[in-house]
C-alpha cells in the first residue's frame, strides 16, 4: 500500500518505519527541515530501541522516503496518517492547530480518495473538524473528492515503540464506513497474524478510547505514589503492600510503582485535556484532578526528602543525580520529573552533576549552558565529591550499583531513591543512608 505519514516524531517516524518493514511504500512527511535532513543522512532525531536499524533497512530496501514536500506528501499515499503533536493549549486543552493544519494541507491538494487517519491523541469530536476542514479546502477548490476520515489512535510507549508497534495488543480504528474499515483491516492484517486484536468502532469512541487508557495509567500511578505518602507516614512499607495488592488479578501488577511522579508527552498533557474536555460538558473528572494534583506534589517528594536531610539552604551543595529522561530507554524529558528536581535544587542555591546514558544532549538543549548543571560521563564519576546521590529514572544500569564504592565517592553518605530501585538493606549494609519513596 502507498501510505503518507505526516509528522516524524515518536510516533509518526515509528509508525511509518514499522509500516515499511511490512512491506509498504512509506512516506514520510514533515516540516521540520532539520529533522528531514538527519533522516536522509542515515540517522533518527529521536532515541528509541532498534528504531535507526529498521529505518536503515526500509530505506535501503527503497521502501520508506523523507520529505519536506507537502504536494509530493499528499500524491503519494491513499492512506494519510496524521501524526503531528497536540500540545496542551493555555488552558490545558489539546491544542488542535497542527492536526487541522495537516488536514486542510491535504483537502487543498488531493485529487483521489484518501482515507485521512488520525493517529495524533486528540479529544473527543476531532473527526468531525478534519472532516470539515477537507471538506471546505475542497470547496473552496471547487471540486468534489471522496474522502473517509478515520480515527486510530496509538498506544505505543516510548522506549518500546517498535516492539509495541508491531505487537500491539490492540489496534483501535474508529470508522464510519466500509471502505475505510475495509483498508485499515487490510493494512494492519500483518501485524495481528496470531489473532485479531483490531477493534473497531465508532470514531467518538475511538478518541476517547486512548484518553480513558492514559488517564486510567496516570490514576494508578497517582493512587500507589499517594498511598506511598501515606505508608512513609503509618511506617508501613509501599513495596510490600504494592506485592501484597499486584497478586490480585482484578488489580494486576503493571503500574503499580511508586515514584517520583509521572512525566513524558503525554500522561500530563491527556491528563489535562480530558479534564478540560469533561468540564466543557459539565460532567467534571474529579478523579483526574486529584491525579493531577497528586502529581505536581509527587514531583517535589525528592527535593523534599533533600531539605529535611540537609535544610533549606542547599548553597555550596551539590548532589548526583542519576537518570534525566522521564522513564528510561527513552531521551524523552518532557514533563520529566528531573526538571522539577533540578529547578528546585537551584532554587535553594545548589548544584547538580547528572547522568543519563542517552537524555544528556536533551538536557543540554534545555538548560543550555547553565553552569549549575555539569554532566558524568559514567554514573560513578558523577558522584566524586557529591554531598548526596539521587535517582530520578529507573534505568536497568542502576539496578545493581557497588555500593561500597558510592560509599566512597560521597561527601555524605546518602542514597534518596525516586524509584525505589533496591532492597533498602542493600545500601544500609554498606553504611548508607538510605531513603526511597514509601518505604521506612
Ligand atoms: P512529536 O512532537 O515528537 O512529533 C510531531 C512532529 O510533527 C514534529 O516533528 C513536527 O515537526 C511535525 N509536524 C507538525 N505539524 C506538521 C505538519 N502540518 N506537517 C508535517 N509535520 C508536522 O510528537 P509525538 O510524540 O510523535 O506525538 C504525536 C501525537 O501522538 C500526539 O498527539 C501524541 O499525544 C500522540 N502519542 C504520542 C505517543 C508518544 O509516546 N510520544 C504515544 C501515543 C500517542
């Protein structure tokens, strides 16, 4: 099949390289010049496991293209992925200029049926703006030409992005009509070849489909961090009571971590808008705003832990920090909870030495060359002379670190664990101070 995906980021460039390695004649579209332009020299501007070698072998196999043509883009596919980003508007609502721009740049050039896809996580009644808005480029053209609009939208995490593209455990296609559902079965048969996984419904179904699914993982995340609070305060310990909850298979044991909050594209910004858009029918989420508000507080739990250990004034302080992406295998560090972090420790006149093994040149981007913020090159040299070590991601390099040798290496010997990555016992037998979330 010819398919266009328009927007390159996490989920278009996956998307499009997953469809190419099935066999599809991909697309490519953004307007980002830069981008386009590391994608033709051979490279991903993102980071995400096995993504670079498939892209490598679709272009060497002249099946996935790049582009920064948008007549070229819309000649191409029959299929038309939109996949551009729906950042939060000023009042928290997803902002749908990118979307509707992509659409209105095909109804204004098309000249054949196209099945218009949104893949973009946009709220519920945005099938029926794309609609209008190809509906009006045409007519301001002043020619009739058919069209489907489809909704189907995507559940893949970033840092498992290819595995979950091409294995995914459901495929949402929201469509009113037979020729559309007839294309997107056809399309997606390849990836669901052991059984059918492909749902499909109504598009205003399909739209909140993936807000209730990011919603109701933001709540579980929200709900252990609050009970995580409140175990610190019982004395009781959250690992052990998460253990004692996750066996129940009504409740199961994914999500059910507490941490230092939740951060990434896009657990805050569908938190919010579906928040907005319950409001806006007056049929208010008052679960979602507790999330929320859970949420910014967990953010500030470690800097928290940090002033009871060490005071307010934290001038002439300077802690490691291990781990900047907002969860690991990813360089994504937007809403990353290490941001908080690092903007409160400079609040209080602090410094920061960090390590991540692939977010740093992200960092680097966002806090320029703030001198407050140095960088390791190995988590270990990061804490030469540190007064504190504190763990932000969950990387798997961290999991089993030489605690004799962290011992060392700090001015005072403290662990504060965001992610409650090890057996408190563990450090305390090498005379660290060892302080996690929700645990005694
Ligand atoms: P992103 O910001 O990484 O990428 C979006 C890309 O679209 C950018 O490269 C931008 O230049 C491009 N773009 C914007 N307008 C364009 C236009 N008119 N024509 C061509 N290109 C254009 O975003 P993302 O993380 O891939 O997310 C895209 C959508 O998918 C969002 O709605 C997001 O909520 C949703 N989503 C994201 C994830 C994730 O893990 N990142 C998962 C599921 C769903």
């Amino acid at each position: 099949m010819k398919i266009t995906v328009v927007g390159t980021g996490y989920v278009g460039l996956v998307s499009g390289a997953c469809l190419a390695e099935v066999g599809n004649d991909v697309l490519c579209l953004d307007l980002d010049k830069e981008k386009i332009r590391i994608l033709e020299e051979g490279g991903i501007p993102i980071f995400e496991p096995g993504l670079l070698e498939m892209v490598k072998r679709n272009v060497a196999a002249g099946r996935l293209h790049f582009t920064t043509d948008i007549d070229q883009a819309v000649a191409h596919g029959t299929i038309q992925f939109i996949a551009v980003g729906t950042p939060p508007d000023e009042d928290g609502s997803a902002d749908l200029k990118y979307v509707l721009s992509a659409a209105r740049n095909i109804g204004k050039r098309m000249t054949d049926y196209k099945v218009v896809v949104d893949k973009s996580t946009v709220p519920v009644g945005t099938g029926d703006k794309v609609r209008a808005a190809i509906a009006e480029e045409l007519k301001a053209r002043g020619i009739d030409v058919p069209y489907s609009v489809v909704s189907n939208p995507e559940f893949l995490k970033e840092g498992a992005a290819v595995e979950d593209f091409m294995r995914p455990d459901r495929i949402v296609v929201g469509a009113e009509d037979e020729q559309a559902i007839h294309l997107m079965r056809a399309l997606y048969a390849p990836f669901q070849r052991n059984h059918e996984r492909l749902l499909v419904m109504d598009i205003r179904s399909a739209e909140l489909t993936k807000y209730a699914a990011n919603a109701m993982l933001a709540t579980r995340i929200s709900f252990m961090n609050e009970l995580a609070l409140l175990s610190e305060k019982l004395g009781a310990d959250i690992e052990l009571v998460r253990q004692g909850i996750g066996s129940d298979p009504r409740i199961g044991w994914h999500f059910l971590y507490a941490g230092c909050g939740y951060g990434g594209s896009c657990f805050p910004k569908d938190v919010q808008a579906l928040i907005r858009t319950s409001n806006g029918v007056e049929q208010p989420m008052h679960v979602l705003q507790a999330v929320e508000v859970a949420n910014e507080r967990q953010k500030h739990v470690l800097v928290n832990k940090i002033v009871a250990r060490f005071g307010e004034n934290l001038a002439g302080k300077r802690f490691a920090l291990w781990g900047l992406a907002f969860k690991p295998n990813t360089d994504d560090m937007r809403e990353a909870p290490s941001r908080v972090i690092i903007e409160e420790l400079f609040k209080r006149g602090a410094t920061v030495t960090a390590y991540d093994p692939v977010a740093m040149h992200e960092a680097q981007r966002i806090f320029g060359d703030d001198k407050r913020l140095s960088y390791a090159e190995q988590p270990m040299s990061a804490l030469e002379g540190a007064d504190a070590l504190v763990i932000v991601t969950e990387w798997k390099e961290f999991r089993s670190p030489d605690f004799d040798g962290i011992k060392a290496k700090l001015k005072s010997p403290v662990i504060i664990d965001g992610r409650n990555m090890f057996s408190p016992e563990l450090p305390r037998a090498a005379g660290l101070e060892y302080s996690g979330i929700g645990r005694n």
